[in-house]
C-alpha cells in the first residue's frame, strides 16, 4: 500500500556529492553518495569557452549589467566566475536556503534538488523580514526593458542545417502554381439577414445561374458563405442588387413549395494583389498577405463544399470511404483536410486524410437504445436517463416517418417532461384537448406502441410540437461534435491509423479524386495543383549518448531507432505497510485511515511516507481522479495507480515503466544527456540557462462553464535540464494567453507584491542550482499561426516583468519557440522499401528534420520527426522561432530540440515532442481533477491524467467580469518533486 523511500541501486545513486543542489540531494540528504542522479557529479568550472565572454544576440539589445541586490552585501559561489554578484533579497533567501553543500534540517526536494517551491507572495514575506526596513535601498524594481522597434518581425532562417545523414523525404503537399489573374473582392449583403451558410451558398448558386452569362459578364464567382464574394476579374458593375427565389425542399406531400424572396447586393470592395504573395515568397516582404491567400483559400473550396459535408477546414462524405460504426448511434466517416500555405518551393496546397464523427442516420428509439446500452423497451425513463437522452439529441435534426412519403424535418429542442401517454394538448382555440396518442390514431393511423417514454419537442417554446421518438429518424449528414467516450474514441482511431504507405496511397488517391485540373473554378483563377507529393530534402539527426550510474554495469548507452532498455538498472522498495483491498466508495477513508497509520509508524522515527501504491479496476470511472485528488491535495503523498490487469501480466516492459515513474516521483533522475554532463551543448551548458514549457488546456466541447488550466513547467537542474517544477492556474474559458505568468498585487500592510507562475520557478531554479539563469528557452505548445503574435507579445511582456521584478535591469536572453502537434504535414520515407531509411512501423526514422522546400519562406521554422513509430503514421513535430536573443544557428536549435526528446521521464523512447511541453500538457490534465464536480470533466477519462506539478490557489478575471475559482493548493511535500510523470 505504501512505501518509505529507499535508496535505490541503479535507479538513483551517484557517486557525487557536487555542487550546490546539482544532483537533487533528497530530503535529509547527508554527505557522500546519494541518489539524486545516475552519474557522478563532476567538478564544473564556470568561465572561459562560449559562456566566458558577453555577446550580442542576434536582434537583441546589448545585455545590460546584471546585479543581484541584497539588504546586505552577501558574496555569492559563482565558481571562480568574475567577481561575485549580489542578489536581490528574494533571491538571497532562497540562494541561502540551497546553498549549503549538506542541508541537514532544510527538506529538500528529491526531484527539484531544492527546497520546497514558494509562493511569490512567501518569498516576499521573508525578503522583508530580512531585509528590514530599508527594503526600498536594496530592492529597486525598474520597468523591464522594452520590446525593440521590430518586435513584430520573427526571426529570419539564420540558414540551414548541417549536421545528419542527409535524405530524401516526401511531403503531403503539392505544388500550387500562382495564378496570373487580377483578383476582385465584393462584399455581399443577403436581406432577410440569414446566419446559415447553407442557405446563403443557395442563395449565391442561384444567381449565378440565373445571371452569369449577363450581369456577372460570364465570371464565376467564389463565394465564402458569409459576405464576400471573389472574382478573377472586374463585374461589369461597381454595386447591383439582385432578387433571388428560394424553393423550400420537397418535403414528398405534393403540395405547392413556399417561396422565400431574398435581395442580394453586390458591392465592390478592394483588389486582392498576388504580386505582394510572390514577393512574400520570395522574402521580399515582411507581413504575408492573407486577404491574397484568403481568396485562393476559398477558390480551392468552393467546389468540395458544395459536394461534401464541409468542417473547419476538411470535408467529409460517406463516398469518401467506408463509414464504420463507433457505438452508442455515433458512426465516422472519412474526408480530407486542405489548405494553401506559402512555402519556400511556392504556393503549396497541404492535403491529409481525415475522419470525424456522426450521427448514425437511424430511428431515434434505436438511437436512445444505443446510447443507453440497456433494455427500456417495458419501463419508464429515469431522470438520469432522461438529461442523457436530451444533451445528446437536443439541436439534431429528424425526419418523420409516419406520413408516408412526405418526409419533413424538424430540429430537436428537448424532451417532455411527461411521458406521451400523459401529454395532451389544445386542438383548436375554443379549448378542445386531444391526447397525443389519440392525435396519431385519429389523424394518421398511427397507433404509438412507446407511450410511457417521453416525447420530442420540435420547434419554439412558445409554441411547441410533441413528436413520439417511434416516427423520428435522425437526419444524414449531422456531425457528432460532443464529446466521444473511450470506446468511441478506440474505434475512430483504429479507423485513422494508417500505415504510411497506406496514407500515401489514400493520399494520391484522393488528389486524383477531386480532379483539381477539371475544378471549374480552379480553371477560373487559373489555379493548377500539382499530382505529386513533394519532394523535400532531409537530414537525420544522430541519437544522443544517454549517462547512468557509475555504478550498474552499464554506465551509459545509444539508443538504436529511437529506444534503449533499462536491462541491469534495478531497485526495491521496503513497504510500510501491507496491502489492503478497499472498496471504491470508500477509497477517500481508507486513505486517510491508512496515512495515519503509517504516519503513526514512521512519525517516532523522524521519516516521512512518501509513496502509495493503487492498483485500480480495470474501469475505474472516477477512481482515478479521485485518489490523485485526495493524495495530492489532502495528503501530500506522491502515488502509483497501475491497473489490475497489468499487474498480473507481470509484464517486463510494464514493471520496468512503472519503475521509470517511481523513480522519478521519489526524487531520483532515471537519464541524462552525457552531453549535459560534459558541458558541450550549445547555448545551455556554457552559462545558467533554465528550459520552460507552457500549454493551456481547455474544456471539452458542451462544457461552457469550465475554466482553461494553464500549466508552466521549467527546469531545475542546471546543467542536467531534466528535473521540471511546475505550476499551474485556472484561467478564463477557453482564454489561450497564458494571464498568470506575472502579476502584481497591491497589500495594504505589505504594499505591491509580484507573483505570478514565471517568477517562482525563475526563483526555484536559483535555490536549486545557486545560480541565476543567464537565458531561458521558453517552448510554448498548443498556439496557432493565427495567435502567434498575440501570444509572443503578451508572453514575453510578461517574462520580462517577471524577470525586472527580481532585479533591476535583468534580463537574460529569450529564445521563444512554439510547438505544433496539430497540423497536418507528414513525411512518408522517398522508397518504402528501403529498410536503411524506415522503422519497423514504417515511418521515417527518428530525428529525421526538415527545415527546407515545405517551411516558412523566411522564417525560423522546421519540423523534426524525433520519435520512432509505433502504429500508424508519424506526425512530425512543427517548432517555429517567434523570438531569439540567443542567436540559435539552426543546428543548435534543432540538434538540442531532438536531444532533449530522448530525456523523458517516463519511458525509454525518445518522444515526439520536447519534454518541458510534454510536462505542462500533462501538468495542466492533471489539475482538471482537482476541480470542483460541477466545472469539471475528470470523471470521465482516467486515462488521460498524467500529472501536475505545482498548484497554487489563485483566481482569475472572466472576460464577463466573474472570477474563475481557483485551483485548491497542493501539498508542500507533493509540490517538490516531479510526481506528474
């Protein structure tokens, strides 16, 4: 059940004592041999090589003076580096907290190799404890340095890479040629104002039927479904408005079809100028021109969505494919993505294979017997089934069945309350009251066999009609845009895992399908796509040595493709206690009971419990949640769930996974770069530099109410870079600017105090290493092109503030770099049958980059495959430079990007994306189930939660003025180590 933590031969010994913090010392750490790390610590001299001597990074301001001001002069261990610096007091307080070489009383973090991580707010108590009253002479807080003038330039390609072997790849993108027409943009105003789409396209396909051979002088037009409208070439008229005739559908009665009368008027608006696109291209201009690329966009569109179910920016059909049942009356269908992107080769359309869910075009009976997976054929609906019943109906539309051939169609807005047996209602105005059953029996011989279940409600409030679910069938073509369970999820995936000469095949399929040479209005803006992927140069990146412990019989190894074992690396653990067997509801007690019991054992002898051990139902619903709430939040204990099914696999590969995060949850470290340790990589090792990953997760959708979980990680071990500290923070629904990296608070008694999630780890890096960092790489996943700006000025603004609110005047340099998992490049290897350049899935081989042909014109950008395959097709990271102070060449950039991927905690593959980004994504999963039930989805996925590693309370500003609760806090003993992984 639970454990003590022992020390572990293999999986967190060392021979080094070292410098201060360096190697994680745990708590009550003593001299000699420890267990912070897997290799000896060497004697690090500072100085001399890159790090000796101040340099001006490309597109940065000359580094100012750097002073670290105490109350008290106090020197600083900078190993020989200069003269010693001075530290501002918040920094002094925790420099002196994990300075000493052999902390006997302070707790040390095992995972952090620092004492416990502070709040902002605490640091500031003890700064003024300390400091005493003339706080304002040693603490001067300036604005930080301002943004330079071109701070909406991103960096350039500072060239291209060098170092691998070099190959051949393909690209699932085809060469678009650049049309040599003059484009026109008109704006186009429909009366009566319509918000579908579907019915403006009607509207816009009707008048250029009507009227394209005489008013539109023989153009077709491409029209976006909204308010404008594109042609290649002027209309013989500035501004015309037009009357249009709308038929409704035939609904099978034979009646006469309503008319609905529409005004259209088309104005003029502006030209859309290609020659701005070729000279973007060519890295002639700055700021891409979207309304040019907007308007090719739409061209390359128009034929595909008025032939398939359009969806952001893919289409889907059931002729694209087979359609596969994913259960519960949901089905996936099969499509394609496209898009223009403009590249280094040219324009270049981005094709990929695409699937998503429906609606299964059923009755809806057999839908609500689906979805209930039980028999409700004899018996009345429970409340619970019913709000299951109306969420997943409420909005679809359906068709009736029992008038024959007429077929009308009505959108779902609820269910009755009553059962149809119950309903009735007035027939006439007099008052006259009919049963819903005799209705049906009466007006169409419909006799309803259903009648203790509840009816549909179609239409308006005010005036609602009953429609009995028997005469329902859900109409075709319905996408599924609630939240899919695990089953559903399996099945839609195993749908879309393709291998990739498979992918590739589907691929050149589908472009041979849509036939963009007879695109008649490809063929109208002289747009031509070409047929073949293209063709891109690569290079693979060689695998990084991984250090151990000098003391297995393996003191270092090179993964092959991506992976490496953990054969001759072991530890035991000594348990407390033994196990026990708890019910689910009463997990929460148990725990509790069990703590105190193992605290009654371990509290005489001055020890801590430190790991429990949960071996779960194989479906655990909330379980999961829970018990990492109650450890977490309640307990401070750090904890290991594993499934009853794995346990008793006994599993190799499965033990040996469970003891990589046990390691690591404890305080050791299972890897490290051997790089790392001799002090070779580029702008990390030769001065303090601190790694940050940063992600914001938001709800699912239908959850309209629950807040985005913001999560920052950053390292604290210097030059190792593979132990992370984390926070994390409830912020506005769906806000996507990370709002607590730096803010300021204003104290009656205390005055302004700076917090925020940037400045405690920058402060947590300093106790940890005793060093203050010099630069910060900052890897920010989950940000779209679209929010690139938004997000690089406010982000950086804010690490900035964070970083002058330390010290006046400091700033150290930033590279700030994104991280893209969802877009839709994949490389296929140039010869499928070559074995030399494929893995055993058939993927390209791990640390395969491209940074060339397919990327940004201009930009620093490239993506990088880092991982090898398991199934299905590799999708490659995407990495883009929005800022860089510290002149990366791409080599650098790209050789340390791969690297790091081999550092993940958790298992003994390199990963796809780079660890810091990992660790928050996880982080933020993590601290969903510290929610409250209602603004929470925790329950529903156990398997997707991996971790956090701070949390603070804190509270945030909703764009309508509310206040986002805050996350409950963590334990102090939980925040000190890695225990997400």
């Amino acid at each position: 059940m639970g454990s003590r933590r022992p020390r572990m031969p293999g999986f967190g010994d060392d021979g080094g004592g070292g410098r201060s913090g360096g190697m994680g010392q745990g708590r009550g750490a003593r001299p000699g041999p420890g267990r912070g790390g897997f290799y000896p610590q060497p004697q690090y001299q500072q100085g001399g090589g890159r790090g000796g001597a101040a340099y001006q990074p490309r597109g940065a301001m000359p580094p100012p003076a750097q002073q670290w001001r105490p109350a008290a002069p106090a020197p600083v261990h900078n190993n020989g580096a200069g003269p010693p610096a001075l530290i501002a007091p918040e920094l002094r307080q925790a420099m002196n907290d994990a300075a000493p070489r052999e902390p006997a009383d302070v707790p040390a973090s095992p995972e952090t190799g620092s004492p416990e991580v502070v709040t902002g707010q605490q640091l500031e108590a003890l700064s003024m404890e300390e400091a005493g009253a003339d706080l304002s002479a040693a603490f001067v807080v300036q604005p930080p340095i301002p943004l330079p003038s071109d701070s909406y330039k991103f960096p350039h390609r500072p060239g291209s890479g060098r170092l691998g072997t070099r190959c051949l790849v393909k690209a699932n993108h085809f060469l678009a040629e650049l049309p040599d027409k003059d484009l026109h943009q008109y704006d186009v105003a429909i009366t009566p104002e319509t918000t579908s789409r579907a019915v403006g396209r009607a509207v816009m396909e009707e008048l250029v039927r009507l009227h394209k051979a005489t008013y539109l002088g023989g153009r077709l037009p491409a029209y976006d479904g909204r308010k404008s409208m594109y042609t290649a070439g002027p209309l013989p008229f500035t501004s015309k408005e037009f009357h249009i005739i709308l038929l409704d559908e035939d609904d099978g009665s034979g009646a006469e079809r309503r008319q609905r009368t529409f005004k259209v008027v088309i104005r003029f608006a502006a030209r859309a100028d290609l020659r701005r696109l070729e000279q973007y291209i060519a890295g002639r201009q700055a700021e891409a021109p979207q309304e040019a690329l907007q308007v090719l966009d739409i061209v390359l569109r128009e034929l595909p969505t008025s032939r398939y179910e359009p969806y952001g920016r893919s289409f889907f059909s059931p002729d694209l494919g087979r359609r596969r049942s994913l259960g519960d009356g949901v089905e996936s269908w099969r499509g394609f993505y496209q898009t223009i992107r403009p590249t280094q080769m040219g324009l270049s359309l981005n094709i990929d294979m695409s699937a998503t869910s429906f609606f299964e075009p059923i009755p809806v009976i057999d839908f609500v017997g689906q979805l209930l997976n039980t028999d409700f054929h004899s018996r009345s609906l429970s409340d619970a089934e019913r709000v299951k019943i109306k969420k997943a109906l409420k909005g679809v539309k359906v068709e009736v069945s029992h008038r024959g051939n007429i077929r009308r169609r009505y959108r779902i807005s609820g269910l009755t309350p009553q059962a149809t047996r119950e309903l009735s209602f007035p027939i006439h105005q007099g008052g006259t009251v009919k049963s819903v059953v005799q209705y049906f029996q009466e007006t169409y011989g419909f006799a309803i066999q259903h009648t203790y279940l509840p009816c549909l409600e179609v239409g308006n409030q005010k005036r609602p009609n009953y429609l009995p679910m028997e005469v329902c069938k859900i109409v075709e073509g319905q996408r599924y845009s609630k939240r899919l369970n695990q089953s559903q999820i399996r099945a839609l995936l195993e749908e879309t895992c393709q291998r990739p000469h498979d992918r590739e095949r589907d691929l050149l399929q589908m472009v041979n399908h849509n036939s963009y040479h007879d695109d008649p209005y490809a063929k109208e803006f002289g747009i031509k796509i070409s047929e073949r992927l293209a063709s891109v140069e690569a290079r693979v990146l060689p695998a990084p040595r991984l250090k151990y412990s000098e003391t297995g019989r393996e003191k270092d190894c090179l993964p092959r493709v991506g992976q490496w074992n953990m054969m001759n690396k072991d530890f035991a653990l000594e348990p407390v206690l033994p196990a026990i067997y708890v019910r689910p509801d009463q997990v929460e007690r148990a725990l509790k009971a069990r703590f105190h019991d193992a605290m009654t054992i371990l509290g005489p002898q001055h020890r801590e419990l430190e790991l429990l051990i949960g071996i779960l139902p194989d479906n655990n619903g909330s379980l999961y949640g829970d018990l990492k709430r109650v450890c977490e939040i309640d307990l401070g204990l750090i904890s290991q769930c594993c499934l009853t099914k794995q346990v008793f696999k006994m599993n190799k590969q499965i033990l040996a996974n469970l003891s990589l995060k046990i390691n690591v949850k404890v305080g050791g470290r299972n890897t490290v770069l051997a790089d790392a340790v001799s002090r070779c990589i580029p702008l990390v090792t030769d001065r303090p530099t601190i790694i940050f990953g940063a992600d914001v997760t938001h709800p699912h959708p239908g959850e309209d109410s629950s807040p985005s979980i913001a999560a920052v990680v950053a390292s604290q071990d210097w030059p190792e870079v593979t132990k992370y500290a984390g926070l994390v923070s409830a912020q506005a629904h769906r806000q996507e600017l990370i709002e607590d990296l730096y803010n300021v608070t204003h104290d009656p008694q205390r005055g302004t105090i700076h917090g925020g999630m940037i400045r405690e780890l920058l402060i947590s890096f300093k106790r940890s290493t005793g060093e203050k960092p010099q630069r910060i790489l900052f890897y920010r996943d989950g940000v779209s092109e679209g929010q690139f700006y938004q997000v690089l000025l406010h982000e950086l603004d804010a690490i900035r503030k964070a970083c002058a609110s330390l010290e006046a005047n400091y700033q150290p340099q930033v590279t700030f770099i994104v991280v893209q998992k969802r877009h839709h490049t994949r490389l296929f290897a140039n010869n499928h049958n070559d074995q030399s350049s494929v893995d055993r899935s058939g993927n390209i081989l791990p640390g395969t980059v491209v940074d060339s042909k397919i990327c940004h014109p201009t930009e620093f950008d490239f993506f990088l495959c880092s991982h090898a395959g398991i199934k299905g097709t590799s999708r490659p990271a995407h990495y883009h430079v929005l800022w860089d102070e510290n002149n990366f060449t791409a080599d650098a950039l790209q050789t340390l990007t791969n690297d790091l991927c081999y550092t993940y905690a958790r298992c003994t593959r390199s990963v796809s994306i780079v660890p810091p980004a990992y660790y928050a994504h996880l982080a933020a999963f993590r601290a969903r189930f510290y929610m409250e039930p209602e603004s929470s989805d925790s329950s529903s996925i156990a398997s997707v939660a991996r971790g956090t590693s701070s949390s603070t309370s804190r509270s945030t500003r909703a764009p309508g003025g509310g206040v986002v609760k805050p996350l409950p806090a963590l334990k102090d003993s939980v925040k000190k180590v890695m225990f997400y992984c």
